[in-house]
C-alpha cells in the first residue's frame, strides 16, 4: 500500500510521518503530482493559518488535483480545514471538497482560543473511519478555528458548543485533533484511515 504526506508546508509532517512508521508504514512526503494521484492513500497535513495553506497549494499546482483525487484522502488539523467550503480565517476559499464552512471560536469566560488540550469524541454516525472508538475516547487539539456540526459530521467535541472533530464526505475525511499525538486513540484512528 502506498500512502502520500502532500507536503503542503505543515510543521506537523515529521510528527504524522513518523507516527505512520510506527504503524508499519513509510509515508512518501511529496508535492509531486502524479505521485499523489498514483497513491492508494493521500494525507494533507497541516498547521498554521488557511489563507498561507491554500496559497501553497495553488502554487504547487495541487488545488485542481485535490478536488479530483478518487482514493481516500484524509485531512489533519489544517489540512481538514482546507477540505471545507470556506474559512473565516483570512476569509479563505478552501478545496470545496466537503460542504462545511470553517468558524473562529467565540472566546467566552473560562473559554481560551485557542483549543489546546485533551477533549472527549463522540461518534455522531458509525462510520469504518471510526471503528473501535470508544465512549470516553480522547484526542488531542490545538486550533482556534471548527467546523460547526452538520451532515459532514462522523464525530463530535465540545468546547464551549459542539463542533465537528470527524468529517467525512465520500473519499475525503477530516481530523481535527492531532492523531498523531493522540496516543492509542489517535494511532487506532488512523489505522482505521489506512484501511479504508
């Protein structure tokens, strides 16, 4: 099986990768386009803001690829974002790929943005990508923008309100918790991914 890191300039690569390998699999990290469209998985990282991540794919030449891609493709953090329709950050047109738009979080007494830390998932729609996840499963966030909950939605996190901590639309899901920092619930999550 081979699976592609799009190296769309994320700083949390070298993390995903690396919790890859410890999955038994060695993630090709490339910008190149054939060798996306040839794999049977495509990940798209990301941390960092909408607007310069998007930038970087328009200027990889990756957008129209992105939207053509028929295997299944997984977002992370940023890189579900740029999934969605559009983002309130720098008032971002996304990949258009799941209907959802992207929305700052609105600060409130006793809510920091942004959302750092250990939230509980709650799986909204039984979905392969989901398989084993558990009532009081936990995962890892860090991020100041969510997608709200709707029919995109396979699991949920609360912080303040609900919001959408698992996409998915045909081929392309979405985390956005860090799995690759998530222990065994983010390992076994991917796994699942990599068994689509």
């Amino acid at each position: 099986m081979s699976v592609v890191l799009v190296d769309a300039g994320g700083t949390n690569i070298g993390s995903v990768r690396y919790a890859l390998r410890r999955l038994g699999v060695d993630a090709a990290l490339t910008a190149d386009a054939a060798t996306i469209r040839s794999a049977d998985k495509v990940i798209l990282p990301g941390v960092g803001a909408a607007g310069p991540g998007m930038a970087r794919l328009r200027e990889l030449g990756l957008v129209e690829l992105m939207r053509t891609l028929t295997q299944p493709v997984l977002g992370v953090c940023l890189g579900m974002q740029l999934l969605c329709a559009h983002s309130e950050e720098g008032d971002t047109t996304c990949l258009g790929l799941i209907p959802a738009p992207v929305r700052r979080f609105v600060e409130a007494p006793g809510l920091r943005v942004p959302h750092m830390g250990w939230n509980q998932l709650r799986a909204k729609h039984p979905h392969p990508l989901l398989a084993g996840l558990g009532d009081d499963d936990q995962a890892y966030f860090v991020h100041s923008y969510a997608v709200p909950v709707g029919d995109w939605s396979l699991a949920t996190s609360d912080y303040g309100e609900a919001f959408s901590a698992v996409i998915a639309r045909d081929n392309f899901h979405g985390m956005q918790f860090h799995p690759e920092r998530s222990a065994a619930v983010g390992a076994k999550l991917l796994q699942n991914f990599l068994k689509l």
